[in-house]
C-alpha cells in the first residue's frame, strides 16, 4: 500500500456529530451568533496571532462548547477554519493591492494574524487550492 501525501499535510475534514449541539437553546444561539459574527468580522479580531475559542468564550460570557456548537450549526465550520478564512480573504486582497506590494507574503501573513509561515501556506493551500506565491503573481500578471 501506498501513502499518498498532500501539499502542507492537509487532512480531509471529518464530520462530528457532538450531542451538546442540540442542548444550545436556539434564543442563546442566535444572540452568540451575532456576537461572534461582530467580534470576529467586525472588530477583525482574526489578526490577533493568539485570538482563540477560549478567549472568544470568555469575552461572551460563555464556554467554548456552546462557541463551538454556534459556529458549527451557524457558520458550518469550526472555530480555526472560521478564523483562517477571515484571515485569507483579507490577506487575498492584501497580496494584489498596490499598497502592499512592497510587503513580502510572510509579512502580509503576519498581518492578517498567522503566527507562522508554514500556518499560513498550509492555510491558503486548504482555502485557495494554490500557494500565496503562486495567487499573487497569477493575479498581478492580469492587472
């Protein structure tokens, strides 16, 4: 048998199916979901390297499983993956604006709240199906 290996180590997601999903009365859910929408995409709260379930958890009065049941019910993925998409669509618009041309990808990473190079390439390889490198050329080559 043979291994077959994907770019950056990404693994297929699986389904959970978490019984505390279903206790999350649907009045509580919604006001969490609004929170977390506001603090999440409002406030861009994703650049903070350190931002986490548990942090978010607290700020709302809450624990992390009713954050992970709101996210997962509401916005049908988890916590990292809700994040790390928020992180590469802005950095999608970052690597093509002429005001960051000057900045390296690493750098547009950082920026946007990955703590390291390898979380960020992995993370825009998951999303994007290509590399930082190979997005932002592609798209500067059209303009």
């Amino acid at each position: 048998m043979t291994k077959t290996s994907t770019p950056y180590n990404i693994k297929e997601k699986q389904e959970k199916n978490a019984t505390y999903r279903s206790l999350i009365r649907a009045e509580l859910a919604d006001e969490l979901y609004e929170k977390i929408l506001n603090i999440v995409v409002i406030e861009k709260r994703y650049r903070n390297k350190d931002f986490s379930a548990k942090e978010l958890a607290r700020e709302l009065g809450t624990n992390t499983r009713y954050i992970s049941a709101v996210i997962n019910s509401r916005f049908n993925t988890n916590f990292s993956c809700l994040v790390n998409e928020y992180r590469i669509k802005e950095a999608l618009h970052r690597m093509t604006d002429k005001r960051y041309l000057n900045l390296t990808i690493e750098e547009i990473g950082t920026m946007v709240g990955f703590a390291n190079r390898q979380s960020f390439y992995a993370s825009f390889y998951r999303i994007m199906n290509e590399t930082p490198n190979g997005y932002r050329k592609r798209h500067l080559a059209a303009k």
